[in-house]
C-alpha cells in the first residue's frame, strides 16, 4: 500500500543556501533554548518534589528520579512516530509543534501541587517535545552534502551548550525569583524558539510516493545492516557517555580529602565533558566532511575508550577533570557523524523515521548507561565503570570500522 509523502530537497542551489544557514542558526538557537529548559530544573527537583509532599531522603531521591527521566522515557517512544509524521508532512511543522508543546507544558510545571501531576507533565513534555530530534532531521536533509556533519557538529554545540548552562541558570535563578517563576521564565524562553522557528525557517516539499510504516521505510533501505549498525553505535556512544554519572559524586569524593567542595568539584567534572564537546564538535564536523565519517567514528571511539583507562587510575580529582575535557573532545564528532552516515545511507522520503529510529537508539543509551554504571559500581567498585566503558567503546570501534 502506497501514500503520499512529502520531502525536503537536499541540495540546494547557490542562490538558496543563505536559507539553509538561516535554517540551521534557528534550529541551533531553538535546541539550545529547549535542552536549556528541560535540564534547568536538575538544580532544584529534588526541593521542588519535596515542596509537593514528598517527605523521606529515599522517597525524594526515588520520585526525583521517576520524574526526571519520565521525559526521555516518552521521547524515546515518541520519536519514530513524529519522523514518520515529519516525513509525510514536513520536519518544520515538527519543530513547531515541539516549541509550542514544550513552551505550554514548562510554563504549566510551575502550576503543580502533586507529585503526580509533576510526573504527568514531564511524560508529556516528553511526548510533545523532541524538538531537538526533529532539528537534526530537518538539518540533515536541508544541508547540502559536503556540510552535513559540520552543520550537525555545531547543531551538537548547541544542544551541549543548552545542557551546560542549564543546570547552572537553575541553580542561580530559584533563590532570586523562586522555584515556579524559574518554570514560567523557562517556558517563555522556549516561546521565543517557538516564534522564531515559525517565522523564520523555510523548507521546500514535493510530493513523491512512499511506503507506509516503518517496516515500508527500512525496506526502501539498500544498505540495511550498516545502518543497523550505526544505530547500535549510536546507543553504545549515549550508554558510556551515561555510565559514569551515578558515580562521579562519590568517586571525586574518594579522590578529595575530607570537608573539601565536592560537590562543586562534580559538577565541574561533570561539565567538563560537554565543555569539550561544545568546543570541538563544529571542528569536528569539518574534520569528517573532509576525510569521512567512518574515520571520525572509529577514531572518537578509540580515543574515548583509551581515555577511560587513565580516568580509572587517577590520583586527584583534578586530574579527573582534565580527562573527562579531553574526552568530551574526542565524543564531540561522534553523534553528527553517525547520523550523518545514517542520513546519506538512507532515501530522503523515509530519513524522518530512520533518524527518529537513531534517536530511539541513543534514548536506549541515556536508560541503560546510568544502570550499568550504578551496578558495576555497586557491586564492583567506582574505578571498574571506567574499564568496563572502556570496553564498551573500544567494543564499538571494532563494530564500526567494519565494511558491514
């Protein structure tokens, strides 16, 4: 059964491409925006769920949890059906819809008055949002070839950036303008994304005829298993990037002497990593545009996996920090070219959902990451999370330099 599609031209002339690099800041500005919003609260949940009544240290811990990763949960299960319906029609509208959902469900966290209906909103937001997703699709298929994975690196510089700044506006804002302004404020931040993604991106369609359902998208594949294999990629790059955030808290407070600012210090180190990335993900872009992604991927993995060997060992914390800087680096080009790869191995009128479907993958990571890292630690010790990272990467480098 056939039905009618849309889809994005992908070349564009020369006399189009200021709009491709409009369309691209927008998107760079509007993911910045959004992935700031939804990470701001990290600061401040554990008092707000207490605020609701939650009362107990494990109950809190326990219902902070639930509700912060409720939107990952939803995105996750989201995505394919929000590319399929951007393929059919049209990934602006996807952004659109995403900035308005996520704009209206912030701006509503900040009305709650129980923990159930904290955790409501985070599923929809969840399930509404997603806009930083729907901009790599629309990036992907806009950008003319040769500067995808530049345009996707500098895309990544924004979504890394939003997920830097926004634990840091979280915990300075609640003390000036309380916890529910601080949800109003980010709500309107993400209004503006929204005003300027309707009115300022454009994107071109014509009709062709495609085959409905995901089955009917990875059909029209020709190279399936390679794609396959770069969603897996994707997942495994998500999950060690996950790994080792349960137990960076009290692995720096085994490296500091005692009344020192730990937690401070790991937030720092925590940072560190998406400092790295912020910095080298455009440069690392045009790295891959130029030699191949296949290069990148594989060297961003090796390097990844040997920088978890000396993080292991480590005699301080600031040591630590250094490393996870220096790998923040080497993650930096992982993602944009991996779905660079996957965009360029796929046909444009079905590249919504596969890309969704990459999406999906690293949502995978970002669930399992934090559950390996917290059982090897619990059962292992800290400085095995590293080696079995390590593995896990270098593991992935193998699968990615083969011909598949």
């Amino acid at each position: 059964m056939t039905e009618i599609s849309f889809v994005t031209a992908v070349d564009q002339s020369s006399r189009d491409e200021p709009q491709w690099r409009r369309n691209l800041y927008v998107c760079v500005f509007g993911a910045f925006t959004t992935v700031l919003a939804m990470t701001l609260l990290l600061p401040f949940l554990p008092l707000y769920v207490e605020q609701l009544g939650v009362h107990g240290h494990a109950a809190i811990v326990q219902w902070s949890g639930i509700a912060f990763g409720a939107t990952f949960l939803a995105a996750g299960l989201a995505a394919p059906v929000w590319g399929r319906f951007a393929d059919r029609y049209g990934r602006k509208l996807i952004l659109v819809r995403a900035s308005l959902g996520m704009a209206v469900c912030m701006s509503l966290l900040g009305t709650v008055q129980t923990i159930w209906q904290l955790v409501a909103l985070r599923l929809l937001a969840g399930l509404l949002g997603g806009y930083a997703s729907g901009a790599v699709v629309l990036v992907a298929t806009q950008t003319p070839k040769a500067r995808t994975t530049w345009a996707l690196g500098l895309l990544s510089s924004g979504v890394m950036a939003g997920s830097l700044v926004g634990p840091l506006v979280g915990g300075a804002l609640p003390p000036l303008i309380g916890v529910r302004a601080t949800f109003f404020l980010a709500g309107g931040l993400i209004f503006i994304a929204f005003l300027a993604t309707a009115l300022m991106v454009r994107e071109t369609h014509r009709p062709v005829r495609t085959m409905a359902g995901t089955q009917g998208a990875w059909s029209l594949i020709e190279n399936q298993r390679s794609v396959l294999v770069m969603l897996l990629t994707g997942a495994l790059v998500t999950l060690a990037t996950m790994s080792i955030e349960p137990i960076v808290t009290i692995y720096v407070a085994q490296l500091m002497p005692s009344g020192a600012a730990v937690t401070m210090m790991s937030g720092a180190i925590m940072s560190a990593g998406a400092l790295g990335s912020v910095v080298a993900a455009p440069r690392m872009g045009r790295l891959a545009d130029r030699i191949g992604q296949r290069k990148v991927v594989v060297g961003g993995l090796i390097a990844s996996g040997l920088l978890l060997l000396p993080q292991a060992a480590v005699g301080n914390a600031w040591e630590l920090l250094g490393l996870r800087f220096l790998m923040g680096i080497a993650l930096a080009g992982l993602i944009p070219a991996i779905t660079s790869m996957i965009r360029h191995a796929v046909p444009a009128r079905v590249a919504g959902q596969i890309l969704a479907l990459n999406t999906s993958a690293q949502y995978v990571g970002f669930v399992a990451g934090p559950l390996l890292g917290g059982f090897v630690g619990a059962h292992l010790g800290m400085r095995p999370v590293f080696l079995a990272t390590s593995a896990v990467m270098l593991a992935g480098a193998i699968l990615a330099s083969r011909r598949w």
